[in-house]
C-alpha cells in the first residue's frame, strides 16, 4: 500500500475508534433522529426482494433499530411512536421492501422528533462553497472528490465508505448528513468530526454534499415559492419534491437543486433560531437576512478570488531535497518544492480574476523580493485549488498594484456569470463594505465593515491617502490583493498595502490594509496592459476635475474650459516643473489626447509611458500655452502620502 494511502488509513480508522468509543456513551435525542433515518436510507443496501443482500448492512440497520426502540423505552411507552417503532422493527424482521421501511421511518422522524425535544437544525445560514472546501480536504480522501464512494483510500475500508449517487442521495436529508459527521458511524471508519469541526462546519459539509448528485443543474423557483430553512435541512429529495409539487405541478428535481444552493432566511413559519428577547424586539429576521445577504455574496464572489504566490530561487536547492519529498510527500514541510522544484516562496496574497482571458490584478509587493526586484515566477491558485503560473503584465508600485495573466486559460475552471465592476464615485459613508481574500490554502478571508468616507481626490500623484476609500476593514496580510465588494456584490475596490512614507523599505510594509477604488484601478488596467510598464510613470503634477475645482472660492474669478483637469500642484522638481507647468494651470491634452477627466490623465500617462517626451496642452489666465515634458519614473523621493 502506498505511503500516503496506509497514512490515511491509519487516521481515518483511530478516528473512527475515538467516534464508537463515545458514541457508545452517547444516547441523546440527536443520536436517536439519526439512527432512525440511517435505518431507512441503508435499509435498502440490505435487503432485496426479501432477501438479506449483505448481512452486515443488515445485521447493522437491525440493531440500529433495536437501540432506538430501547433508549425511547418503546416497549413501556404506549404512544403513537412506540407503537411505530415495534412496527418498524417487525418490518425489517419479515424483510419488507426497502421503501415500505424508508415511508415507515420518513412518518416516525416527525413524532419522534417532537418526543425527544431534540432533533439537529442549522443555527445559521449553511455556507455551501465553504463545505466543498473542507469535502476536498478531509473527506475526498474516503468518499471521492465527486462523492462516488472512489477515495484514494476507499479500497483499503471495510465497510466501502458510502457513495453519494442514485437513490440514496435522494432519500438522505442534509441532516442525517450532519448527524454522520458530528457523530460518526459504528461499525464504519466514518469518525465523528465534533472535535475537528464547528457546528457551522459540519452544515456547510452537510448541505455540500446534496450537490454531489450526478445530473445537479439549479433551475430558478418561482418567486412565490418559498420553503424554510428547517425544511430543507431535514427533508429529502424527494420529500422536497413532493413539497413544491404540491404548490407547483410542473416543478422538476432541478428546483430542488436550487433549494439545495440557494438558502433562504429561517424565517417565514420555522421556529427561532435565536434566543425569544431577539425574535420579539423583531431582530432576529434583519439579522439573518443580513447573514443570508453576507453569504450569498461571497458565494457569487469568491469564484473570481484567487490565491497569488510569488517564488524567488532557492540557493540552497538540492535533487535531494525534491528525492526526500516524494518519498515522504505528506509529511513535507514544503509542498512547492514538488510543484516548482529549485524555488521557494516569497510572500502571498490574493487576486481577482476579472475576465476569461485570465487577467488578475494583485498587489504589486506580493511580486517583490527582499530586494525589491519582481520575482522570477508567480504562482496562481484558483477557486478550485489547482495551481497555475502567470506573467506579469504591469505594476504601479507606487499604489501597490499590479496585472497578471494567467498562462494556460483552459485550465481556469468554468466561472460563474456576473462579477461586475461598481462605480467607487458613488460609494458613501455608511454604505457595506466587505473584504475577500483566497490566499494560498484552505483558509479564506471574509470581513465585513462600513465605508467611513468617500475618496477626496481622484488623483493620485500628490496625495495617495486622499484617493482611497476609507472603511473600518481590518484586512489581513493574506487578503492583501482581493476585492471589496458592496452589498450587492459589485466591486468597488482593491485591497493593498497602505501608503508607506519615502524611504521605506518594503520589506517593512505599513500594518492594515487600504482600498484602492475601482474606478482609479479601472483606470489604469487598460493601459497598464497596453504600456506593460513595471514602474510609476511621473510628470509630477496633481489633478482635479473642473467640477471640484468649481466648488473652490478662487475658481470665482477663473474662466474655467468646458473640459480638461485644474492642475493643483507641481512638485518641484520634476519634469513638468522644469518645463514651466504652473499651480492654477489647466491641462486640456496631453500628448495629442484630450482630456476630459482625471481617469483620462491616468490612463494617457500609462499608455504614453516611461521614456516619452510628450506635449502639454495648457490654459494659463485664459490663454493657450503648449510645453514638452519627458514621462520620467518616480523617484522614492516623490513618493506620495
């Protein structure tokens, strides 16, 4: 047996001797629900036209049975689900067909729920991308990566681990699911996931997993067909359908998919979640609409988040190093040196993907060695956690930005329609703010805030601080790179690394984080693919729109052009100091391109690039006025604030 395989193999069986060990001391009201609906799902793996086809399978569902009826004290009780009970057990004794068995245990679920006062229920929203993340972590290994029961180390179990296909994924509910995963399952290697995963955790696998069905295709709901929370957390596929057919006729196994991906509030009939002070002040349904409006966003978002590393060479690299680590390949400290032998990593981040021809931006230091120079190699790791190269297109150092693209787009993974860019112009304080990263691995970045204030500067050159939007986000290192999305899912933003003072080292980056407004990025991405250049271009003047000058008291006594930006400030020296530009000039053209924004002066100050000597169109007291300046790159001591 392969190393990696006896490896698993041993994890998954002592973990599965930890979960019998309590599950035997453990007869709560949840453990009973799930025996009783693991009873009437595996039953049928059991026995066929009355005949035992696998005796262990049914041995097990009748000694599950057994124990539901001695725990509930079904034999002293003289209720409804007492009597239900012994007719189950008499069932699976005379070997009737598997679906008398199921509509037998689907009819007891409700009343014995109700019984025990127990019974698992979501407390919150389920986060179904988060569930596929941690499916391919810890239970691919056993159960395949598409749910087909084909794991690395499925061979080597006894039981096979459970396939997630046909009729049984029809039958199981999210529930039974997350009763496997919190309790585990005797007489299996299925270990209980209690101690390794949150009750979030365990739903988000839960809820992952009734989307492993083979022909899984969402198809939108009417808009007045609404089922809670608790309903889809404890029925079937078929109880669902059923449901909707119900309300519906005509409603498909594709409707269920869209229950099963696309949550809706608890609210709406289901009991409180929360505590009856919250449901009575009328909190609790803005809150978990909030939630629910929090979780569908990074659901529509995170596809285009990517994780972005850069490597520099490793001196030190040996074939050696590379022997040692395939050998051993789950205990290596560093996994890169399988994926790019003879580097290491540098620093890591986050992108966004934003279009299919596999342009990402990033932050600009995440591609910087100690040195300061770009490094050699990026890596990207996509939502799907493959791993690609991409070249560096451009950067702007001095706002920490930079453009990708990715080498091979065939291997980007099918992405989902709608990522859409906001207008940042018409961001306010008050309004949502949220914050995603992907950093290389399994974790990921989500953090909520508010806008505090709006840019007060478009334009860059003189004052970085002022251009940003400024938010209560606490962005962590690894989200560096990834966007800020409104409540609606646009993006209005970037997140890097703040403004550091002239002479710092990037070695030494500020704490925090800083958004970049997506409208200045948007600016600058054209022209950063057409110019390609790595270095802050600078004539070294700042600008404002003709409007905002407009609100200024001097502007009273101006003649103001109908287009062209106000030039506020000349820093001295720098080309355009040195061929005369003034404080109180107007820029209409630059480089025989007019001007009729800030956005336009960016943009034509990438694509003309560093090394251009170009021609300045002015207006200076009403009269017209031409110089030439050469497009020089900014020197540290011109950094901005």
């Amino acid at each position: 047996m392969p190393a990696r395989r006896s490896y698993l193999l041993a994890i998954c069986l002592l973990a599965a001797s930890w979960a019998r060990a309590e599950d035997a001391a453990r007869p709560g009201s949840d453990r009973l629900v799930f025996l009783l609906e693991y009873v009437g799902t595996d039953y049928a793996r059991a026995v066929a036209e009355g005949n035992v086809v696998n005796p262990a399978e049914y041995g097990e569902v009748l000694r599950f049975t057994k124990q539901v009826i001695a725990a509930y004290g079904a034999g002293r009780r003289p209720d409804a689900v007492a009597a239900g009970l012994r007719d189950l057990e008499a069932m699976i004794v005379r070997r009737a067909p598997a679906d008398e068995v199921w509509s037998a245990t689907r009819r007891l679920l409700p009343a014995l729920t109700r019984a025990l006062g127990g019974g698992a229920r979501p407390a919150t929203l389920p986060n179904v991308a988060r569930g596929r993340r941690l499916w391919a972590n810890d239970c691919a290994g056993c159960h395949g990566p598409t749910g087909a029961g084909d794991g690395e180390v499925a061979g080597s179990l006894e039981p096979p681990p459970t396939a997630f296909r046909g009729a049984y994924l029809e039958r199981i509910s999210p529930r039974q699911i997350y009763s496997a995963v919190s309790l585990g399952v005797e007489g299996t290697a299925m270990p209980s996931f209690a101690a390794a995963y949150s009750e979030q955790q365990r739903w988000d696998v839960a809820f992952f997993a009734m989307t492993l069905r083979v022909d899984f295709a969402p198809k939108r709901l009417p808009e007045d067909l609404s089922v809670t929370l608790d309903e889809i957390a404890t029925s079937s596929n078929e109880e669902l359908l059923e449901r909707l057919r119900k309300k519906w006729p005509q409603a498909s196994p594709a409707e269920v998919d869209y229950l099963r991906v696309n949550l809706v509030s608890p609210t709406g009939g289901a009991a409180p979640l929360a505590g009856p002070d919250a449901a009575a002040a009328g909190l609790l349904p803005v809150a978990l609409q909030l939630q629910d409006v929090f979780a569908r966003v990074a659901d529509r978002v995170f596809p285009f988040v990517m994780g972005v590393s850069s490597y520099v060479r490793d001196p030190d690299w040996t074939p050696e190093k590379l022997r040692l680590t395939r050998d051993d390949r789950w205990m290596a400290a560093n996994q890169e040196a399988l994926r790019y032998p003879g580097f290491r990593p540098s620093r890591a981040g986050s992108g966004l993907l934003v279009d299919q021809e596999g342009y990402v931006l990033s932050c600009d230091h995440l591609l910087r060695d100690e040195h300061d120079a770009l490094a050699p190699l990026v890596d990207v790791e996509l939502a799907d956690q493959s791993h690609v190269t991409a070249s560096i297109v451009g950067a702007e150092p001095t706002i920490d930005l930079a453009v990708l693209r990715i080498g091979d787009t065939t291997k980007l993974p099918p992405l989902p329609s709608g990522l859409e860019l906001g207008d940042s112009d018409r961001i306010d304080a008050g309004h949502w703010a949220i914050a995603l990263g992907d950093p290389p691995g399994p974790e990921r970045v989500f953090r909520v805030g508010m806008v505090s204030s709006s840019p007060q500067r478009q334009c860059y050159q003189e004052q970085l601080s002022a251009t940003g939007l400024q938010t209560s986000l606490d962005v962590p290192p690894g989200g560096l790179g990834g966007p800020v999305v409104d409540i609606l899912g646009h993006v209005i933003g970037l997140s890097v690394q703040p403004p550091r003072a002239a002479g710092t080292a990037i070695q030494a980056p500020a704490a925090g984080s800083f958004t970049l407004p997506i409208n200045l990025v948007a600016n600058l991405l054209e022209a950063l693919k057409v110019s390609q250049s790595r270095s802050s271009p600078w004539l070294g003047i700042s600008v404002l729109e003709t409007a905002s000058f407009r609100r200024r008291p001097e502007a009273v006594s101006v003649t103001i052009p109908p287009s062209g930006v106000y030039v506020d400030d000349v820093f001295d020296p720098s080309p355009a100091s040195r061929a005369g530009v003034r404080p109180g000039d107007f820029l209409l053209a630059l480089g025989g391109h007019e001007l009729r924004s800030v956005g336009d002066f960016q943009t034509w100050l990438y694509e003309l690039g560093i090394g251009t000597d170009v021609k300045l169109r002015l207006l200076r007291n009403g009269a017209p006025l031409e110089v030439v300046a050469p497009i020089e790159v900014r020197p540290e001591s011109a950094r901005p604030r």
